[in-house]
C-alpha cells in the first residue's frame, strides 16, 4: 500500500483509519486515534492474554522486532534503543543519569513543552545553574541562539526536535554539530517528529519520544536512544531486575548492567504497548518515512495558504521551516467558541496557549488526511467571523 493508495481510496482509507468515518482529525500533535492494524495487534494479544501468562502467550520475537524497527526508523543500532513508559521518563532518565557537579550549566528553552523543561529546572537544587535560549522568533531556535548562551560549563543542552505550537523544525544536525565540536551533551525531545519527519541523531547523544502522537501508537509506551558511547556516562536512575544480570532470577555479588540500552529498563515492558508502537512503525516503515513526510508538508503547505489567503496570522513558519504544526492565531475570548465551532464540524483541534494568555488554534494534519479535510477545517474556521487574528 503508498499514500496514494490510501487517499485516492475512501474506503481503503476508512477501514485503515476507523476516525474517518466520523470526523476530520487534525490533532495528530496531541493524542492521535489508532490505525486499525494497531487496535487489531493489541485486541489480539491481549485476548491472548487472558488464556495464559501474558508473557508466555506474547508473539516470538516482539520486542526484539520492535526495537530493530525503532532502530530502522531513527537509522541508529537497536543497541541504543530502549523503551520507557513516556518522553518525559526518557528525559527524567537523563536528567538524574548524569554526574551533573555544582557549577556546570544546562541549556533548554523557556517556551519548549514542560516535559522538556521541568527536569532542567529541577536540577537547580544540585547546583546546576539553568540557562534559557532566547530566540529572537518565537519558538524557532537557531544555532546562533545556542551559542550565545552556551560556555566552558555547559554540561548539556535540551531541545525539541520541532516546537510544540510553533511547528518550527529544529536544525538539529547543524545544532548537533556545534555542541559535539564543544563537547557538548545534546539531548532532543523527538515527540513531535518521530513518526512524521525524518529527524537524524548523528549528532544527537539522548532522544525521547511517545508513541501516542506522529507514530500512530498507543499511549505509555515510549523509545529512549541513547548513543552507545554514553552507557557509562548516564547511570541508570532506576535499577530492578530487568536491566541488571540476574541469572534464574538470582541476586548476583555485583550490580552489572546489560552491555546495550536495556540498561535503562528496570522492569517489565509494556507488552501490548510494544504490540501496538510494532504494528504502527511496521505501517509507516512501509509507507516510507520520506513520503510520510512528503505528505505531510504538502497538507501543512495548503493550510497555510488558505489561511493566509483569508489574512489569517500563521503563529510560526510559513514557507520553509515547518513541520505537520500549523497554528492560527486567535483573537481574544473566542478560543472556546471557535473550538465548540471545530467540534460542532466534525473537525478535531487543538488550542494552545502562548505565554503572556494568547491563544492559538492548532491543526497537525498526518498522511492519511486528505486536502478535502483541510477544506472542511478551513470552511469551519470561517463560520465565525473574526474568530483568527489577522495581521495588521
């Protein structure tokens, strides 16, 4: 099956992707629904489940599959996967891995999700000072921004691979490159690209996503990268049975760790999260990543032009720069309305809120989305009359 395939043919479409039948979603950056394949690997197994251990009942190999296919994904060596429950575990993980000393600073931005911000800030009470980008655009950080900010201190610097609201895309292989030349850790909340835009890690040291967004999965199941050269580095913050040796379930003399990113994985998976984050990669595997992503900018391009066109404020970029985001901006006290007006259209938003209170209506379109619904968003964004702001 390919893309075109897919939207060339409503019913292929629908039966692929059940949210069809009843609404246009667009909120691939919050919560995405489940393609059918994944609620159909998870009901599978967990009918499994209930005839035998849940364990014993698992298809050969999943975990392993899943792991390479993360790997495949990410074009880095199933070694350096790991799963946790979310992205924020994968950042905490980091976090508390490190031997942070008194003195050494840590890099991320204000305006960042919070879960790629808090275990930044917590690291204060151990007398690492928090440093804060400061992009002269609104959630478009540019490798000039982190180096004015960045020193002989600078242990590690944190960011998103694409801005939560903004949509802006991060030029994490120039940013990349910069902090290993200063030898500089850089750790990326890949959530909001994974799944949907080709994202390299070649300068990357540490890489969380969840699978509930771009990556068609089911939620509390998370990957975790971390480059091979960083085993010793980051100590495992959470230590159980699973990532340490323990032969026939016997405590060992010494604490050893697994040789490979199991390490971070101190106890038993998410088996049915793992069914289903297999069944969504093995669909996008075979869509192909770079037609996904094709796709994906040709949706976001039409809704920016249909927006602009009506002199609707585009909150990030609007020719090169972007990703599946696109935001609108809304005029005061109506963002309520406006998204009671989306629902009421079958059309599912987002609203996001900027700091300082104004508010963003946010559309994140995924392959299967077809130019008809962007119509139909747009048409049910026009009901109301000044609902966007417009520029001056």
């Amino acid at each position: 099956m390919t893309i075109a395939d897919l939207v060339g043919d409503e019913a292929l479409r629908r039966h692929e992707f059940p949210v069809c039948a009843e609404k246009t979603f667009l909120a691939h950056a919050a919560v995405c629904p489940l393609p059918r394949r994944v609620t159909k690997a998870v009901q599978d197994y967990m009918t499994l489940a209930g005839t035998d251990d849940q364990e014993a009942v698992l298809p050969a190999g999943v975990v392993r599959e899943t792991r390479e296919l993360v790997a495949r994904l990410l074009e880095v060596s199933p070694a350096e996967v790991a799963f946790t429950g979310s992205t924020s575990m994968g950042l905490g993980l980091v976090a508390s891995g490190l031997d942070w000393q008194a003195g050494e600073n840590v890099v991320c931005y204000r305006d960042d999700y919070p879960a790629n911000v808090y275990p930044w800030m917590e690291l204060a009470k151990r007398g690492v000072e928090v440093r804060f980008v400061e992009p002269a655009v609104y959630g478009r950080v540019t490798v000039e921004d982190v180096a004015r900010v960045v020193d002989e201190q600078t242990r590690l610097v944190a960011l998103a691979s694409v801005h939560f609201v903004s949509g802006w895309r991060l030029a994490v292989e120039q940013i990349g490159e910069f902090l290993r030349k200063k030898g500089i850790l850089f750790c990326l909340d890949g959530i909001q690209s994974f799944g949907a835009l080709r994202t390299s890690l070649r300068y990357v040291d540490f890489a969380a996503a969840d699978a509930h967004k771009w990556l068609l999965g089911p939620l509390g199941v998370a990957l975790f990268y971390v480059r091979r050269e960083n085993f010793d580095r980051l100590r495992p913050a959470l230590i159980g049975w699973h990532n340490a040796v323990c032969p026939d379930f016997v405590v060992q003399e010494r604490l050893v760790f697994w040789p490979d990113a199991r390490r971070y994985e101190p106890g038993s998976l998410n088996l049915a999260g793992l069914i289903g984050l297999r069944a969504a990669l093995t669909l996008i595997m075979e869509l192909g990543l770079e037609a996904v992503e094709a796709r994906i900018l040709d949706l976001r391009r039409d809704l920016v032009e249909q927006g602009q066109a009506l002199g609707w404020e585009v909150i990030g970029p609007t020719i090169e720069g972007g990703s599946g985001i696109v935001s609108f901006g809304l005029a005061k006290g109506v963002a309520d309305e406006v998204q009671a007006q989306l629902a009421a259209a079958g059309v599912v938003a987002s609203i996001r809120t900027l700091r300082g209170g104004m508010k963003c209506v946010r559309l994140s379109p995924h392959f299967y989305n077809t130019s008809q619904e962007i119509a139909a968003a747009i048409k049910a964004l026009k009901v109301r009359p000044g609902a966007l702001s417009r520029k001056c």
